[in-house]
C-alpha cells in the first residue's frame, strides 16, 4: 500500500520529490523510502510520546531540528524493533539503513543541519547467499513444458527471461517497437531502474519466439496497442498474470519449489556465465547494474568449471618416481 504523503513530514516530501524528479528514481525506489522513513520517524515519536499504539502517531511536526537531535542510539534501537518485534531480515533492515542515511545527506547538502549525525552508521552484517538458478537442463525442461491456448505468448516471455535476464517489470513495459532488427541482428531496448535504457541484443530463439507470437498476437480490439504482451483481455499484460504464469509451468515442469520470475533473471545471468563465458563487465551491461559487485553475485563457479580447473593444472598428471630403480632389481 502506498504511503499518504501528506501523513508524512514537509522535509521527508521534499526528499521523496527530489528523488523523483531531481535523482529520476522510479516509482517503487521513492515508495521504499517512503515506507522506510515513516515506519522510522514512527518509532522514533512513539518512543518520545510514550505511545504504544503506532497507528495514533502523527509524524507531521517533525522538523530539521527534531532530525539533528536524534543519534546513532536512536538508530539502533530502531534497527532491534525492526529485527525483533517485525521481524524484518538482515538485508530488509540495511535497507531501511540506507534510507536513514540517504536522507540526512539529502538534509545535510540542503543545509537543514548543520551537522549529519548519520554519517558513521554501521550496516547490519549481511550472510552471502547465491541466487537460487535452474540448470541448463532444468531451463530446457521448462521450456519444453508450455502450452495451451497463450502457447506463443507464454513461450516468448519465458524465451526471454531465460536469455536476456529481465527484470518483471521491464518484460511487461515492453512495447513491440522497442524491437529492432538489422541485416545481421535484432536487438530490444529495455527501460530498467530510475528509467535507464539499455540495449539487448536477442539471439536466434528469441528472435523465433517473438515472431511466433507475433503471427498470433490480437490486432482487433487491443486497449494497449504498441504493448508487446497481451492478456486476455487485450490489454498490457500485468504482472501478477506473469508471475502466475511463470509459476504454473514452472510447478507443471517440477520445478516449482522455491523457483519464481525473478530465479529466471537469476538463470539466465548463470547459464550466460557459465556456458556462454560471457565475463562479468558484459553481464552487468545486459543485466542493467549500477554495480559490478552486484553482478558478481551470479557468477556461481560449477562443480564443473572447479574440476576442469584443477584438471587444467600442468601438475594434473604428474606422478612421482618410484624410490627404487626398477631396473637394478
């Protein structure tokens, strides 16, 4: 649910619009900070007021002044609320971290504080986990399973999450024009995060799909007309109606536990790296990273790749001679 700005502070408002407008951070990006900042600004009058019962707390008043006084204690105690009465996970409470400090440095550059007292916050330790992959088997197994009345349409937007590593919200912003094709390649321009663009070029099965699914997609009636992706009802098809799908078949190629849209991002930056060697500075690009760190979270080394390591070494065959001479026996 989005947060109601005007239940919010004059100074966080003013945050959310330079994030908007100034930064161009998209929709969802400026919702988070929303959220993170008044659930903080929350806990903190409620602590101040004595007040047990959030949903009573007005956050209006909260000033530049009321911002300067609070403390790194004040942020802690905030951080153990969250971990322990709501339970948020270590990354979800980083998260809510960099909100903190990104708007006292928006507070301190606007010259509301004299002083930004956030500077030196410590982040919650964060466990490195990999992202959760099909195999190539697995992938081909999927793919093999869709069918039914959207057989075209489904097998293109799964085609694509596999081979170009999108992101949900970019397959469904996608309109047919963003497609363009050349004598010796198709490329599609995708709009990612804080409305960046970035080019992808498609291979040979993502050129088929697409085709495929032209031939068959509706002309007559189509509500959103330059969208890629129809629904059923011959408007821009959602989200949550890809998400079904996706889960569906992944559930009908059992593969449903634990698997979901974004694992398919998570795949096909694996298979790229793993068969394709594609190195990582060319996956960021496709994959539409700020940072070459975060793309490095799926360059997952296979039991594979660590054999034909260890049998690429040039002591692989070596054996040591035996302590007596054969011969002199």
């Amino acid at each position: 649910m989005a947060v109601q700005r005007d239940l919010l502070p004059k100074l966080v408002r003013d945050f959310l619009l330079d994030l908007s407008v100034i930064k161009n951070k998209s929709s969802l990006t400026v919702e988070e900070y929303a959220s993170d900042l008044k659930t903080f600004i929350t806990f903190i009058v409620a602590k101040q007021s004595g007040e047990k019962d959030f949903s009573k707390v007005s956050i209006t008043h909260f000033t530049a002044d009321d911002f300067a006084k609070l403390s790194y204690d004040d942020v802690y105690e905030f951080l153990a609320y969250c971990k322990n009465v709501r339970r948020n996970s270590a990354r979800t409470r980083a998260r809510k971290l960099s909100s903190i400090r990104v708007f006292y440095r928006f507070l301190e550059i606007r010259h509301h504080i004299a002083q930004n007292p956030m500077t030196n916050l410590e982040s919650p330790k964060l466990e490195k986990t990999l992202p959760k992959f099909l195999t190539l088997e697995q992938s081909v197994q999927l793919l093999n399973c869709i069918d039914g009345p959207y057989r075209e349409r489904d097998y293109c937007i799964i085609t694509l999450f596999l081979n170009c590593g999108m992101r949900l919200a970019e397959l469904v912003s996608l309109n047919y024009n963003d497609i363009s094709y050349t004598n010796n390649s198709a490329y599609v321009i995708i709009t990612g995060k804080g409305n960046k663009q970035r080019m992808v070029y498609l291979n040979q099965a993502c050129v088929d799909a697409i085709a495929s699914y032209m031939k068959v997609r509706p002309v007559d009636g189509v509500v959103d007309k330059e969208a890629l992706f129809l629904s059923e009802r011959r408007r821009r098809i959602s989200p949550k109606t890809v998400q079904y799908l996706v889960k569906s078949y992944l559930e009908k190629a059992g593969l449903g536990n634990g698997y979901s849209v974004h694992k398919l991002r998570h795949t096909a930056a694996t298979l790229m790296y793993q068969h394709g060697h594609v190195d990582t500075l060319a996956l960021k690009e496709i994959l539409g990273h700020e940072s070459l760190a975060t793309t490095q979270i799926y360059t997952h080394i296979s039991p594979e790749q660590l054999k034909s390591a260890a049998d690429s070494n040039p002591l692989a065959n070596f054996k040591a001679k035996t302590s007596v001479d054969d011969s002199n026996e």
